[in-house]
C-alpha cells in the first residue's frame, strides 16, 4: 500500500496515519477543521518524539515518517490513492457526505473504507454509485498499538476490495480478521456479555464492583475487570455502543443496556476521564464509587450443579459459591454470544476467537475456551440460567446443542 487517505483527524484517524506511516504508507490526512489536523499533527510530532527518545527508531526515521503524512483541509483530486478511510464522528449523514467527496475526489479503482465500530457498513455505502468498493476497517484503539482490525464486509462489498483491505491491514503489522455487516460486527457484539451480565450482577445486589473485578481477574485470567475496563473505555462510550448493538438487534434482551449505566452517563460520572465512574480516581489508587444494594439470593440445584461444573472445567475451582456464580455467568454470557456469532455465520470460529484475545486481550478464545468446558457443560448452564430468566435472554446457541 502507498498511498493512503485518511478522513478524520481525531485520536483514530491521527493514529492510523501514524501506524500506516511508520509502515512506509504516504498518509493525506484530511480534516474540514484546521485546528483539528494542527492539534493531531502536534501530537504525532509528540509520539514520534517519545519514541526517538525511548530508542525504537532514530531521528533520520522520525523525520521521514512525519514526511510521509500530508495534512489537507479539502477533498482535492487525488489520483494516486489506492485506499481510503473514514474516521469521523459515528452520524451516517456525515458519513455520507464524507464517501460523496471522496467518489468525485479519488481514482474509480479505489477502495473505500470506514472505520465505524458501530453503524451498518451497507447503509453507509448506499452513499456512493458503486457500492461494491466500501468496506468497513474497524480498527482499535490506540491504533498503533492493537493487534486487530475487523474487516467488514457489506451486502455489496466486493471480494477484491475486501482483499485490498485485508492486505493493508497485514503490510501495517495488523491481524485482520473478517466479519459479516451485522450490529457490533464481532468484537463489540461478544463483548456486550462481559459488561452487561457484570452489571446486571450489581444490579441484583450479588456483588460490588470491585468484587466482580477481582473475581474476573482471579478466577476468569481477564486482564481487566468489567467495571475498570468500562472506566478507562469511557461510560458514554462503552454505553452507548450497548444503545446501538440493543437497538439494531430489535432489542433483544441479552443487549438491554443497564440502568445503572445510563444513571452515570447522565451524571457525567464517565469514568478516568472525568475522575470518577464506577470508581473514584480522586485519591492514590481507585475505590469503588458505585455502592452494591446487597441481597440474598440462592438458586435451584439444577443451577448449582450447572455452576459447579462449569466453574472447575473453565479453571475456577476453588472460588467460593458466590464466586463461581458470577465468572459462569458472565463467562455465559460471552460463549453464548460468541456462539450465536458463529451459528449466524458472522465470521469463522477462528476469526471470532482471535478477534476476542486480540481485540479485547481475552484470556483464550470464547469458542476454543467452550471446547474446553464442553458444549453440554455450557448448554447445561445456560439452560439453567434461562429457566430462571423471565425473557430468555439465555437462551443457548445452536452451537451448543451438539
């Protein structure tokens, strides 16, 4: 790839261009706002500065990456670029606009690509006369840094524009990963388990914030417990992804953001950012901010039983009751959406496992990590869960029904 167009100058489009600059990729970085592209050039400068002084690359590299990326405050013609990424705000009017400008602006062979993490990559190329060019590149965040990116394809993607993306991907020393154009793609989809089930947890009064970190972490081997990582993601972030998932999945339970949530959003308690979500980062280190309204609860044996052999084949053997209650049922809720992933061909099992551990640093792959436990373990205790549940958001995954 050499030469690449970037839309969008924000903490994602100025880290893409980094990252496809430091690979040898001629960058024109665009943005409709001066102050916008002269606050990411300062900040790549800063990056690439840490970096010479950290002794990853020299001055005489530094200088010809910064040389590669070319700042723009228009659509001129650019006929030399093979590529083009979209990294503006998640709104499908201005997302339009933006593939509109670039039609008339870039040469017919070139391949169109947003970078939404949460709108339909069909409806965005409905913008375009040949809707066959766009494809979705879902990159994470920081850019430079994560491993993964999500190649989406669209009801009309063509397979020749998906391999151009792919290819990119790779020669920037990413994992790409390909996905179907379905509500939360694969990372976003599977991941709504970890947080929703954690929250629902607090919410039912079975344990406290930290207590359901510390359990994921201990028992579960995540690196980051729900609760914190939705702190360092951002609260209204985080959230709003769940809105968007819920609503474009017909509002199926399993996806029905959480109350509790939306209560610190609309408080602006978004977490690190604002110094305080479900914890306080006022002090020396973090405190739980968000208290728990503790209740009994018991279930019946069925459940017990389902818990127990789930938690010791997933590697939580020694956890108290309460313990192993919450990591299956979280863990549940993440191998079933992953299976219902699979069984609706979103992506391959392979891809769906490597976008979780690299994506989102998962401990194993949600279906390798299903295969270990035992589909039977696994259907067991999510039928024992939606028993109990009033609106059959555990209902297991046909996958499971081996």
């Amino acid at each position: 790839m050499k030469n690449l167009a970037i839309v969008g100058a924000g903490t994602m489009g100025a880290g893409i261009a980094q990252l496809a600059a430091t690979s040898g990729t001629t960058v024109h970085l665009i943005d409709v706002s001066s102050g916008v592209l002269e606050s990411a050039l300062n900040g790549l400068q800063k990056r690439i500065d840490r970096l010479v002084e950290k002794g990853k690359i020299d001055g005489s590299a530094a200088d010809e990456i910064l040389g590669r990326i070319k700042p723009a405050t228009e659509f001129d013609a650019l006929q030399d670029v093979e590529l083009a990424l979209e990294a503006v705000v998640e709104d499908l009017a201005v997302k339009h606009t933006v593939f509109r400008s670039l039609e008339t602006a870039l040469p017919a062979t070139a391949v169109l690509a947003t970078n939404t993490s949460s709108l339909s990559v069909t409806r965005i190329a409905e913008a375009v006369g040949h809707p066959g060019r766009v494809v979705g590149m879902h990159f994470f965040n920081p850019a430079p840094l994560m491993a993964l990116v999500e190649i989406v394809a669209g009801d009309r993607s063509e397979d020749a524009a998906l391999d151009c993306a792919v290819q990119a991907a790779r020669a920037w020393g990413k994992t790409p990963v390909r996905a179907k154009d379905t509500p939360g793609f694969i990372v976003n989809r599977v991941a709504r388990g970890y947080y929703l089930e954690a929250l629902r947890l607090l919410g039912e009064g079975i344990a406290g914030v930290d207590e359901i970190d510390n359990i994921m972490r201990t028992h579960g081997k995540f690196r980051m417990g729900p609760f914190e990582l939705m702190d360092l993601v951002g609260l209204d972030v985080n959230y709003a992804v769940s809105v968007s998932v819920w609503e474009q999945m017909d509002k199926h339970p399993r996806f029905t953001p959480h109350d509790i949530q939306r209560g610190l959003v609309e408080k602006t308690q978004l977490g690190r950012k604002t110094g305080r979500g479900f914890y306080d980062y006022s002090g020396g280190s973090p405190v739980p901010a968000c208290p728990v309204d503790r209740k009994s609860f018991g279930f019946p044996p069925l459940l017990a039983d389902g818990v127990r052999a789930m938690a010791t084949r997933a590697g939580a053997p020694a956890a108290s009751s309460t313990e192993q209650y919450v990591f299956c049922r979280i863990l549940s809720a993440i191998l079933n959406e992953a299976g219902l992933a699979f069984s609706q061909q979103v992506a391959t099992s392979e891809d769906i496992d490597t976008a979780m551990t690299k994506g989102t640093n998962y401990p194993k792959g949600p279906l390798a990590w299903a295969d270990e436990i035992g589909h039977h373990t696994v259907h067991g205790i999510l039928s024992a869960l939606n028993e109990q549940s009033a609106d059959g958001r555990y209902e297991p995954a046909p996958l499971y029904l081996d």
